[in-house]
C-alpha cells in the first residue's frame, strides 16, 4: 500500500468511528432508557422536535449548532460529541496499530462494546448485562480466530476467574459490612475481560485499573471536598495521594538508597492502609445505609466507593490491549 492510499483508509477508518460513536451513543441513552432503539429516529429529548439529516452529523453537528438544540435551543450534552471522538480515534488508533486485518476490525469490535460499557457505568452506575455478554461472546471468538497469543482454555478459564475474583471479594464485604464492594455488573465487565486477555493477563487488567481508579477518583474527590468546605476531608485525600506517588515515584525512579526507599514505601503504606480502613469502612457503612434507606445525599460526592469501578477497568484493559509488552516491562522494573 503506498502513503496516499493508506492515509486515505485512515481516515475513512476514523470517519467511520465517529458515525458508530453516534450511534453507541443513542445506544448508551436509549438503553438506559429501555427503549427500543431500531425503530424510532433521533430525536431532541427535550422538545421531541425530530432531528433532521444534518444535525446528525458527527461532532460537525455539534460544532456547528454550538452545542444546543436547533428548534428550542436546551443544551445538548457534551456526550454526544466526546462519544463519537473517543470512538473515532480507537478505531484510528486499531488502524494504525494492526493494519487492515481481522485483528483490527475485533479490536474496533471490542473497543465499541468498551465504550458502551464504560458509558452506561458513567452516566448511571448501570451496566446493561446484556453488552456483557456480546463481548464475552467476542472475547472467545477472538481466541478462535487465533488473534491473540492465548488458548481457548486460558480465554474461558480467564472468564471464570474474572466473575470468582470480583463476586469474591464483593460478598465478602457484603457479609463484613453490609454490602458489596464492587457492583454486579463489574463481575460481568471481568468476565468479558477475561475472555479477551486470558486468566495471566487479567489480573494485570485489573491491577492497573486499581492504580488508574486511585489515580482518577482520589484526586476528584479531593477538589470535590475542597469545593464543599470539607477541609479536613480534602486534606485527607491530598495526603493519600501524595503517598501514592511517592510509592510510585520511589520505585519506579529508583530514588535514594535501599534503605530509605523501604522507609519511605513502609510509611506510605501504613497511612494508605490506615486511610482505606478507616474512610473505605465508613463509606461502606454510609452506602449501605443510604441504599437501605433509598436517601439520595451529597455524601456521595466524596465518597471512594460511590465512585463506579467500571471505566477504570476498562480503561485498563484499552491501554492493554494496545501496550501490553510496554506495560509488561514497566511492572518487571517495578519488581526487580
Ligand atoms: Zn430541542
């Protein structure tokens, strides 16, 4: 293939993303909603006016209405727009990565149930089971097709333990404290994952997703409380993070002597494992009482375990899938 030919597939690939993200994200909303989503066209969700043609086209549309409503001007949500560009360059991104193989279109297949997947956990904490399934069903069929280096017994073995491993731990604190730790649909996000990496992988999917969570939720519920005047909160989760990095920082760079680095690492930990007892009980508690008592408090705005576990999984397993040697080796450095 010359330079012209595969820029222009390239961005015939891209293109192609951004209209299947327009169409994940009628996926996302129409799903959570419960209708059927075949039959009827797009419509303003506020005014019901029905779209025409060109203000269906993706990101341009919103561009160019400036992101409102043609007929009665209501805000339209930045979802839309961020759907279809986070879609288009995954499937730029398999494109560039994997060429134009059968590899890349089960990449950009995966990819799209990833992102309806992470949508629905995002805007309600819900998973739609059923997404679930289809790319468990994909996961196995990718092993089939002989596209990653796994076998069909480690693809549905990786399925299995996925589902032990999240089931497991969220019962146990179901029996400790009341209620789970991770939701249902996390279970079956693992499942799904577990076919597609394999039972080895896996559990480096989802212990980068721990890291990638701390990394997202720690710092935004730290500014969240801040932004309500919970100092001593904020500070909390300030210090936390800090701690964090420099667990990081120390190993990954190779700071100071052997003997500090441990001091420094041990220090960290006590506080990291004083702060999770300490908040991630609390919070447990208050969850389970809000859900008992169906109250809808602002507690959940600064609250770790209100945060959905679901995209950082997910997120994980994107990077993954596109740098899993590169990954490989940062955590070998961090062993050694
Ligand atoms: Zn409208």
């Amino acid at each position: 293939m010359n330079d012209l030919s595969s820029n222009l597939i390239a961005i015939y690939i891209f293109v192609l993303g951004l209209c299947l993200g327009s169409f994940l994200n009628v996926v996302i909303l129409r799903g959570l909603a419960n209708e059927e989503f075949v039959r009827s066209r797009s419509k303003c969700p506020k005014c019901n006016n029905q779209l025409t043609w060109y203000m269906n086209i993706p990101v341009l549309s919103y561009i160019f209405l400036k992101g409102r409503c043609a007929f009665c001007n209501e805000h339209i949500s930045f979802q839309y727009p961020l759907v279809e560009l986070v879609c288009g360059f995954c499937f730029l991104g398999a494109f560039l990565a994997f060429g134009l193989t059968l590899k890349t279109l089960f990449i950009c297949l995966i990819l799209s149930f990833f992102i309806l997947l992470a949508g629905t956990d995002f805007k309600q904490m819900v998973i739609i089971d059923t997404h679930a399934y289809i790319l468990a069903i994909i996961g196995v069929l990718y092993t089939v097709f002989k596209l990653s280096d796994i076998t069909i017994i480690e693809s549905l073995v990786g399925g299995f333990l996925g589902f032990i491993f999240f089931e497991f731990f969220a019962r146990v604190a179901q029996k400790i404290i009341g209620t789970r730790m991770f939701g249902e649909g996390d279970s079956l996000i693992a499942v799904a994952l577990g076919t597609i990496f394999g039972y080895k992988t896996l559990f480096l999917v989802i212990a980068l997703s721990f890291i990638i969570q701390c990394f997202i939720a720690i710092p935004f519920i730290g500014y969240t409380a801040f932004k309500d005047k919970k100092f001593f909160l904020s500070i909390s989760y300030l210090v936390v993070f800090v701690c964090i990095l420099c667990v990081f920082c120390v190993n990954y760079f190779d700071l100071f002597s052997n003997e500090g680095k441990y001091l420094i690492f041990a220090f960290c930990v006590c506080v990291l494992l004083f702060w999770a007892l300490k908040n991630i009980l609390k919070e447990m508690s208050l969850k389970k009482r809000l859900i008992d008592n169906n109250e809808n408090d602002d507690i959940k705005k600064t609250a770790f375990c209100f945060m959905p576990f679901g995209p950082a999984l997910i997120f994980s397993s994107v990077i993954c899938l596109f740098f899993l040697p590169q990954i490989k080796e940062i955590l070998l450095k961090f062993i050694n």
